[in-house]
C-alpha cells in the first residue's frame, strides 16, 4: 500500500492556543501544541487525547456485515463482540497489504477508521465485494472523527463534537505524540511503514490463539475460514522466514536530524532496507521503524541518512514468529 497525501482539511482544534499543523499525511490536525515530551508523558498517563479527525471514516451497517467482513478479511468478525475494538487487513491474492483499518461495532453497525486518503479506496473496494448480501457502506468522515486515547486506543464521536473534545478528553496533545508512543510499541502504521510488498508476517500482524499477542498487533487470524492472501500468510507462517522483518531502530542522539521517511537502512554500504516512521520519544529518544531484510543480523548496527542505528528485533528473524519474541 503506498503512501497517499490526505485530502485538504482543518481541524478545528487548531485554533487552540499553542497549536502548530502537521505536514505530510497529518496535515489538518496539530502536530503539537507548543510542549511536545509533556504531551507525550501526558497521552501515556491517560490524561491526554489526540486529534486524528483526519482519518477517514466508514459506517457498514445490514443484517450480514460481520459475515461478510469476515469473509473479506483477515479479521474474525464472526466472533466479534458489540463494543470489541479489532482491526482487519484486506490483501492482495499474493498476500501484499492493501487496506487497513481499524473499528467497533455496535450491535447494529460498524465504523471503521482508515488513514486519511485511503476512505474512499476502501469504501469503493468493499462496496464491490456486497454482491448479493445485506450491508451498505458508507463513507462518513463527514459527520464523525476519531480520537486517539493512552495505550493507542481510538474513540469515534460526531464531528459536531469535536470542538469541545477537550472538555470530555482531558488536554490535548499532538500527532507527534502519539507516533513517537505507536513506534515506541513497534506498531505500524500502513502506508508509512509498508510499501506494495509488504505482507502481515513481516510486521508481526498475525494472531495465534494457543500464544496470544497484544489487541494492537491481532489483525490476522490463522484460524479461521478462507480469505484472500490467506495461503501467503500461512504458509510463511508454517514454513517460517518471512522475506523481510519490522525493526525498531534507537537512532544515534547526536545527530540533529531525523532521517526521512523512505531513506535507505544501509550495513557496510550496501541498502538492507527502509526507514518508515520516526519520532523522538521522551525517554527513548530517536526511534524509527523500519523494514529490512531477514538475513540482517540483529546485533549489527545499521546506517540511516547518515545517522548509526542500534537494531530492537520486534519479528523473530529465522522463524517469523506471529509474536514478538524476546530476542
């Protein structure tokens, strides 16, 4: 999935005092609002939210939408319960990640979240897999917008809302502290730190019910019916050794810059990899996730725009287990 520039919008809450916009695929929204490391200390006592109104939003509603998610998907929706939040892969036939979204049900309908710009893909690729069974879908980033909540959890609530958010949510805090806490816990985010090849094993997306994993990494299920991608993700799952792993790179602090999205992961000169998202976190200083190839060994440390980067293994390199290991 490649990475696609939002459509133009202003968040409202930018008119709070402080507040400076976000670029690239977070413009519309603040990145901060003038205190970046309290806000991140703040977002991960609970005490703070963050404006993701940016992000495209769809409402599924009809008798057979959970069924027929579940047959779209790698998620089971078949056992989802009203109020569980999950979040589902859509893949290509060769198991390549081309959607991704986030969402809950309640009882009568499902809204999902995607990134910004990706809502009117996905809408127009699930509304040509209805066919014959009862669900509409519809694109709603109009009328609702989502929050990001401590422990990378979402909220969706009217767009009408959304002004007086802090009143409910507590301060607000920026994009720029919400990623550096999502890099943090090695999440991540489709289109930035995927590219067209990307397939879940790589990233840790799959979920096994005899280990376990985290609610943010339980996108694939390995146990349920037949989807598209499905031999892909289960093969490599069987058979170990996924093309490629996520990785967690602790960035030299020297360096004044963090290097750019896409800049090459380089060992002894040659390129290894690439560098999708970066922060600078409160404690662990400059991260980024990264994607590089599997036969990189993980005590080496790596070259990025310049800057020398210690390697955090978050996908077992030899196995590509579902769950992270502690390497």
């Amino acid at each position: 999935m490649s990475d696609v520039d939002a459509p133009t919008y202003r968040s409202p809450l930018l008119d709070l005092p402080g507040a400076v916009e976000g670029d690239g695929v977070d413009r519309g929204v603040a990145a901060h609002y003038g205190a970046i490391s309290p806000e991140q200390r703040a977002l991960e006592a609970g005490q703070a939210f963050v404006d993701l109104s940016h992000r495209d939003v769809l409402t599924i509603t009809g008798a057979d939408r959970l069924g027929w998610l579940h047959s779209l998907t790698t998620q089971a929706f078949d056992r989802l319960s009203p109020g569980t939040p999950t979040q589902a892969l859509v893949l290509s036939p060769q198991g390549r990640v081309e959607h991704a979204f986030h969402g809950v049900d309640d009882g009568e309908t499902f809204v999902a979240h995607t990134e910004p710009g990706r809502g009117t893909a996905l809408a127009a690729y699930l509304d040509s897999m209805r066919f014959m069974m009862r669900v509409d879908v519809t694109l709603a980033t109009g009328t609702h917008a989502v929050l990001g909540l401590s422990g990378l959890r979402y909220a969706v609530i009217p767009r009408a809302e959304l002004a007086s958010a802090p009143d409910t949510y507590g301060t607000p805090a920026g994009t720029w502290a919400w990623e550096a806490l999502r890099i943090a816990a090695g999440v991540p985010r489709p289109g930035l730190d995927t590219d067209d090849k990307s397939i879940p094993n790589e990233y840790g997306w799959q979920y096994d019910a005899a280990t376990g994993t985290s609610d943010l990494m339980q996108a694939v299920h390995l146990d349920k019916g037949c989807y598209r991608g499905q031999e892909t993700v289960a093969r490599i799952h069987n058979l170990g050794r996924p093309p490629r792993r996520a990785v967690l790179l602790h960035l030299d602090g020297s360096a004044e810059h963090l290097p750019s999205h896409g800049a090459e992961v380089q060992l002894d000169g040659r390129r290894v990899g690439f560098v999708g998202s970066t922060a600078r976190h409160h404690e662990l200083g400059p991260i980024a996730l990264a994607v590089v190839k599997r036969n990189v060994p993980v005590e080496e440390t790596l070259l990025v725009d310049g800057v020398p980067a210690a390697q955090e293994a978050l996908v077992d390199p030899e196995i590509g287990l579902h769950v992270r290991p502690a390497l």
